[in-house]
C-alpha cells in the first residue's frame, strides 16, 4: 500500500493566518492526489483534486500544489469556518489510501 | 441534486451479521464508481474498498479483504457493504462515497451522512 504521511499533525492558528500542510506518499502517485475538510460528526468534503484543481463551491482561499511524492494544502486567511480536521488521499494506486490527518484548532 | 442515502445507526452483539445500504439519487447509478470508508471513534479516515456498479468490479483495501463484502443492486442504485460476522472492533462510521470521474474510480466527490455501528455484548 501507498503510505500517506501529513505534517504537521495538528497546528492552532487565528483567524486571517495562511496554514500549510503537507502530505508526502512513499511512492509517486502522479497528480492523484486529493484534499478533503472534515467537521466534527460530519462527512468529509472535496477541497482540492489531481493535486491543484479546485472542486465547484470551494473558496478560492484554499490551494494546493505538488505531484510525485510531495503535495501541499494552503488555506489563506483562515476563517473560522476552516478550524477542522484535513485530510489527503491518493487516488492513483489501489487501494486509495488516505493520510493520518492535521487537525486546525484555535491558537 | 446527487444525494447518498445512507442507513440508520445499527446496534449489533459481537458474531451477528450486518449489511448497510447506500441507496443513490440524482445521478445514474452506473456511471460512477462508489465506494465505503470507515472511521473508527475519534480516528482517521480508512479506505476500505469501491465498486463499479456497472459490472460490480470491487477493489479493497487488504486489511478490509475478506472481513467485508462490499455488493450493489443497479435496479435500485444501492451499494451494500456486509459484515458475515461483527466484531467489537468494528464499531466505526461507515460512509458511503461517490467518484468523481465517471467510469473511472478516483477522487470522492458526494459522500453518504455515514452509518454508526456499535458492536457490544
């Protein structure tokens, strides 16, 4: 299996500051790799797919970047709506593993 | 509008079996792959395996790979995940969750509330 890896596991952080979060996979997937934002008691959601593409509806606010090995989610100007749990997940080999997660709380 | 139906919370005795349901709206259920992720109490998300409904090619994940059978009936547009028999460790959300490409399996774009299991004796 392809191994996901996020840093940093959690982070605090006030609204209005940029986060970065990385996720690196133990072997190249391509561009196949996908963001998801979970709320508590809720269903993931699809920020960003094929690494850089933003899904329909997402703020413009969050971006990401990278391919092969290593990939980055950035949210600027964090709103309070963003404090959540993030989540990357390739989907370039079976199966479609998802990384550990980074938890965005409150500083 | 693409809607994932999901089933009730189910509450279970170690050994018995279970199945969920994942019935779709809003889209032809044949066109896109659906698969089952679960996420144990205060844990992260694991993919456990995906389908296509047009000719029920199902992939898992290794650790999920004869503990849970993942079906679905396109004469209704519902997925079944199915447990022959429960363990304790089990207990989890279960989501359902759409692809995004259609034909191909990839990236969830539409997923289920997710389906509370509480397996307990």
């Amino acid at each position: 299996d392809i191994q996901l890896t996020q840093s940093p596991s959690s982070v605090s952080a006030s609204v209005g500051d940029r986060v970065t979060i990385t996720c690196r996979a133990s072997q190249g997937v391509g561009s196949s790799l996908a963001w998801y934002q979970q709320q508590p008691g809720k269903a993931p959601k699809v920020l960003i797919f094929d690494a850089s593409s933003l899904q329909s509806g997402v703020p413009p606010r969050f971006s990401g970047s990278g391919s092969g090995t290593e990939f980055t989610l950035n949210i600027n100007s964090l709103q309070p709506e963003d404090f959540a749990t993030y989540y990357c997940q390739q989907a370039s080999i079976f199966p479609f593993t998802f990384g550990p997660g980074t938890k965005v709380d409150f500083k | 509008e693409v809607l994932l139906a999901q089933s009730e919370p189910e509450m279970k005795n170690p050994g018995e079996s279970l199945t969920l349901f994942c019935e779709v709206y809003g889209y032809t259920f044949t066109n896109y792959w659906i698969g089952w992720v679960r996420q144990l109490p205060g844990k992260g998300l694991e993919w456990m395996g995906i389908i296509n409904p047009v000719d029920s090619d199902t992939r898992y994940s290794p650790f999920f790979r004869g503990r849970v059978t993942i079906s679905a009936d396109t004469s209704i547009s519902t997925a079944y995940l199915q447990w022959n028999s429960l363990k304790a460790s089990d207990s989890a959300v279960y989501f359902c969750a759409r692809t995004m490409t259609r034909g191909l399996p990839s990236t969830f774009d539409y997923w289920g509330r997710g389906t509370l299991v509480t397996v307990s004796s």
